[in-house]
C-alpha cells in the first residue's frame, strides 16, 4: 500500500468517525465510546498505547500490527473528539520534515515561554 492511499484510509475512517460522533448510531461503538465522553476515549487511547508496548516488548510483528492498528484507530476517535483533523497532524509533521528532532524540540520549549 503506497502512502497516497494511507492516507486516503485514515481521512475516510476519520470522517466516518466524524459522522458517528455528530449523528450518534445506537448500534457504533464509536458514537457509544464518545457519548460516554472524553474521559473514557483518554482511557481507551492509554488501554491501546500499553498494548502496543506490550506487543512489540514481546517482539510479536503480527500482535503489535494489530495493536498499532487499534491504537491508531483510537487516536482518530480522540482527535474527533478534540476535533483535531488529520490534516492539521500532516500539516505539523511537514513542518517538522527536515529538522532534527533535538532542535524542533529545543525550539518547542522557547515558543511555549514567548
């Protein structure tokens, strides 16, 4: 799967995600996970991100796929719920391209205290 169509997923799944969330569905899990309300979709994101650590602790490829899958899933949830497209997570990780990551941190600190 090349990255064209990647991203085609994420944006299609983002906006179903959407769809659910501002046209609840009594059978989604998606619209029942968000009416419970942001804190349970924290705790989802938190549930996924241990799996994925344990998956790839245990060195298993095809365990720690699926929990990458799971966890990224969950993150388009919170950023549904944060209202957070993914466009503005390409749009910051494009600004970033090309700049080492100790220096994009470094200057991360300054512009907080501006």
């Amino acid at each position: 799967m090349n990255d064209e169509c990647t991203y085609q997923v994420i944006d299609k799944l983002y906006k179903v995600i959407c769809e659910r969330r501002d046209h609840p569905r009594q059978e989604s899990y998606v619209s029942s996970l968000l009416e419970k309300g942001s804190d349970q979709v924290l705790k989802k994101v938190g549930e996924e991100s241990c799996e994925v650590l344990l998956a790839a602790k245990n060195q298993d490829p095809p365990a720690l796929i699926h929990e990458l899958a799971d966890l990224t899933f969950h993150l388009l949830v919170l950023m549904a719920d944060q209202k957070i497209s993914p466009s503005a997570i390409e749009y910051e990780l494009k600004r970033r391209f090309g700049i080492s990551g100790l220096t994009e941190k470094t200057g991360r600190g300054k512009n907080v205290n501006s």
